[in-house]
C-alpha cells in the first residue's frame, strides 16, 4: 500500500505559498502591540496594594470594584453600602487572599510581594479596632 505523495510546489509557487501564510507579521497591525509569550501567568494592570487599601478603607461604597472595572457590582455594592458590611469584609478577604481579579480575570500586580505585608497590617488594624471598641465602652 502507498502513501499518498504530498503536493509538489515549484520554487515561484512555494515563495508565494510562504509570503501569504506567514505566521505572524513582520510588523503588528497599526494600533497592536504583541507581547511575547512569557510562559507564565500574566498580571494585571491593576495593583494588589491599591485593591487592598481600596477594599479596606472605601469598600463599603463599592470603590474597590470600580477600581478593577467591574462597574455593575460596584455599583450594587455602592446601592447595598457594601452588603451592610458583609460584602466588603468577604471582597477584603478575596483580596488578602488572593482571589480577587480584575475585569479580565487576571491576578492583580504585586500580590505574591505584598502579601504578607497587607496580611499583617490588616491585622494590626483590626486588633487596634477591637481594643479600641473594648476601652471605649469600658469607660462609658
């Protein structure tokens, strides 16, 4: 049994076989950029600290969401005042932990750098809130 033979291209017939089919172009369509293929995974344009701070101070009005471009829960979040404090501490949480993405899906930029850090100052923050709340009511 044969194999079936694979088309023959004359020299004149393969260059321009070559020159319609190539690839990628030279040169990136007017208004695109390519970006090389890193082999990981890409970041966000968005920053993890921003998001955390953002999230933190202002969540309760839905900044945070507006900030990774995802209008409609910002503005549920801004119409609820953050799920009357529910939403915002579990959106906190998605964020201290990593969770959270922008619009596009994508990890927010500097987590795995500051993550540690946020950890840790939320904490702090939240043990002064508590023994803040604690001396205020012991001396009324």
């Amino acid at each position: 049994m044969s194999q079936p033979q694979q088309p023959q291209f004359e020299p004149h017939d393969q260059q321009q076989y070559q020159a319609q089919y190539q690839p990628y172009p030279a040169q990136p369509p007017a208004g695109y950029a390519y970006q090389p293929w890193t082999g990981g995974a890409v970041e966000s344009s968005k920053s993890f600290v921003a998001t955390w701070l953002l999230s933190m101070f202002l969540g309760g009005l839905g900044i945070d969401r507006f900030y990774l471009g995802k209008v409609g829960t910002g503005i549920l979040k801004l119409i609820t005042l953050g799920g009357l404090g529910i939403w915002s501490l579990v959106d906190l949480i998605l964020v201290l932990a990593g969770v959270q993405k922008d619009k596009n899906g994508l990890q927010l930029a500097g987590y795995l750098r500051n993550r540690t850090m946020a950890w840790i100052v939320t904490a702090v923050l939240f043990v002064l809130g508590v023994l803040g709340n604690i001396t205020t009511s012991a001396f009324q």
